[in-house]
C-alpha cells in the first residue's frame, strides 16, 4: 500500500512539475530551442546529481543513459515539428503517440518488460479512451499571445528571422504560448522563430517553399512523421531502466546474469537517464553549432531560467520514475501525460490570463472533464 500511495505521489509531482516548468521562462526568448535545450539539460543533470548522492552512489548502469538519450532526441525533433505543422498538432500527436506507446507496453510486456497486473482491464482501456478525448479537445482551445521579452545581447545567427505581421510570426506567436502551457511534460518551450536549427540558412532563401505546394505537403508530411517518432522515443524513454529492474533475478523477476542484483529502486537509475539526456543534448548542441557554422542562436538572458526550468521538468520526472514503479506503465503513462495539460492550463486561465471566451471554456471544461473520466477509471482499474 505504501508503494501505491508513494506511486500516486509521484503522479503528482509529474502534473504540477511538467505543468508548471516552462512558468519562468515565460518572459523570454527561447529562439530556435537548442540552446534553450541544452541549459534545460543541464538543470535537468544537476536534480540527478542530487537525487545520485542522496540514494547513495548508487552502481552506474550504462544502458539506462539510452532512456536519456531518447528523450533528448525527441525533444529536438519537437522543434522541427513545430516549424513544419505547428504547436497545436505536433503537441496532439507526439503526446498520443507517447501515450499510446507506453500503454501498449505496459499492457502486453513489449520489449521484454512485464506485463502490467490489472483489475479491471476494460475500466483501463476506457481510461485510456478518455484521455486520447481529453488530448484531442485540448487541441481545440484557443490562447492570446502575450509577447515574450527580447534580449537585446542575443546572438541570432543568420537566418533567423520572421517578418511582423507574416504567417509565419503569427504562427510563431501560437507556438510559444502553447508550447509553455499545453505541454505533455517533455518538450521545450514553443520557438519564437520557426527556422529549423538544422537548416543552413545562408544557401536557401527564405520562404521559396511557400511557393511550391508539393513542397508544402512534404514538409507537413515530415512534420507528421517527425512527430510520431519523437513521441516514440517520449514513450520508450523509461524501458531501458525499467528493464535492467525487471531482469534482476530479484522475487519474480526475469533473470538475467549482467543485470543480477540490480536494484528495484527505481530512482538508483535516475542520475543515468539524465546522463544520457544531457551527453545527447550536447552532441545535438555542437551538431547544430556545425551546421549552423558557428553561428547559433544564444542569449545569456535565457540560461538561469532554462537551467531552472530544466531543475523543475527533473523532479517531475523523479515522480515519474515513482509512478512507474509503483502503478505500472498502464496507470502511470495516461495520468502523467494528461495531467500537466490540466496544471498548465490554470497557470494560462487563473495566472495570465491568456484563455478567454465562452468556447474556451468550455472546450476547457471538457478537457477537465475527459481528464476526470480518465483518473477515476484508471484508479479504479488497477485496484
């Protein structure tokens, strides 16, 4: 009973974690979110560095860093979505996707993890149903843009830069206001400057594929594609530590040799993972800086916000982490994927003011509501 309630515990901390993260970095220009990302991550190693010292050093499993590196690698492609379909969609569709993949993972023991011990199978999968309603209706609400703060010192690079009043600045606009309060706990905040990071800007002029429509319909294609795989990796990130716990030879435990006596404590493994988040960050960070020419877009006044920022998503995951453990995949991937969206969207409602209109709200009230059904038949399922 202790490790349920410690289970939902750490759902919480996943909801007003993920939910809340991107708050102080509101008032800032992220750019094109690499090297956002990357200060993010390093917030994100230092929690794992406490969480390391406090569990006492624990033995180092390298394979966890692969969870890590996966996460780091579908956050980028995040950005590339962003551009190609927008904020709106891509959130719709990596956070489904991640959903999904770590449901069915739990429910029939892919990858050589266990299957997740359910009650009441059928109150899950409606559960689940819920909460792929609650995902789509979310999609629907609309927000106002407040305008971020720009920082006369950032280096912006070539390229970067989006016309006043063009498509691609309201867009723009959109995407950083979604990209802080209707996140699923993974992405980094929405670029203000929809330029991918990876394109040379110096050898295409800009917007010359606005002109060509069999383009246009590649890119989104790519957009959607890029968006399932990032939310792939989102909900694969937790196999690798989970399977080094469930391959331990401990109780009913598979048993393999190289992983005998690995610990069943689920945050032994957390200080890996963010290994891996921040060694893929980095190597994401100077692949960018080399097509970019060493011209990326930096800015000295988002590094203290995006570090904190990065602290907070930490301890969110740490709950996750919990979750996972404790309620398994089935409970936790529905509860942690929807539940910040609840969190992020009182900050946008209560705090800045930034969902208005009749249609809003009720669009929001079904969001809570499907939200609601999800929790209730979830709970219900697993006991």
């Amino acid at each position: 009973m202790v490790s349920v309630m410690l289970g939902y515990v750490g759902i919480v901390m996943a909801m007003v974690f993920f939910g809340s993260n991107f708050v102080i970095v509101k008032k800032f220009d992220s750019g094109d979110g690499v090297f956002f990302q990357l200060w993010m991550c390093m917030g994100i190693w230092t929690v794992g560095l406490v969480v390391n010292l406090i569990q006492g050093s624990p033995k180092f499993w390298p394979l966890a860093m692969a969870g890590g590196a996966l996460w780091a690698t579908g956050n980028v492609l995040c950005v590339y979505v962003i551009q190609q379909i927008g904020m709106g969609l891509g959130l719709v569709i990596w956070g489904s996707m991640a959903m999904l993949v770590g449901w069915f993972t739990g429910f029939f023991g892919l990858f050589g993890l266990q299957k997740d011990e359910l009650a009441v199978v059928w109150l899950n999968v409606l559960g689940l149903g819920f909460a792929l309603a609650s995902l789509l209706t979310s999609f629907k609400v609309k927000v106002t843009h407040q305008p971020t703060e720009q920082d006369p010192n950032a280096n912006n690079g070539e390229g970067f830069v989006v016309l006043p009043g063009s498509e691609q600045d309201s867009e723009a606009k959109l995407a950083s206001v979604q990209g802080e309060y209707n996140n699923f706990g993974h992405v980094v905040t929405g670029p203000s400057q929809l330029t991918s990071p990876f394109s040379d800007d110096n050898n295409n002029p800009p917007h010359s594929s606005n002109n060509d429509a069999n383009a246009a319909k590649a890119n989104k294609l790519w957009g959607i594609v890029c968006a399932l795989c990032a939310g792939f990796f989102f909900g694969n990130n937790f196999d690798p530590p989970t399977y080094i716990q469930q391959h331990n030879c401990h109780q009913d435990n598979k048993c393999l040799e190289e992983y005998r006596g690995a610990s069943s404590d689920p945050l032994d493994y957390v200080f890996a993972h963010f290994c891996g988040i921040l060694l893929m960050a980095m190597l994401i960070f100077f692949a960018y800086c080399i097509v970019k020419r060493n011209n990326p877009w930096v800015s000295p006044q988002i590094c203290l916000p995006a570090y904190l920022s990065g602290m907070m998503w930490a301890l969110g995951q740490v709950g996750w982490f919990m979750a996972n453990a404790s309620l398994g995949y089935t409970v936790a991937f529905p509860l942690a994927v929807i539940g910040p969206g609840i969190i992020g969207s009182m900050w946008s409602v209560f705090v800045f003011k930034e969902i208005r209109g009749l249609r809003n709200y009720l669009l929001l009230g079904g969001v809570f509501g499907f939200a609601i059904c999800t929790a209730v038949c979830i709970v219900m399922s697993k006991h």
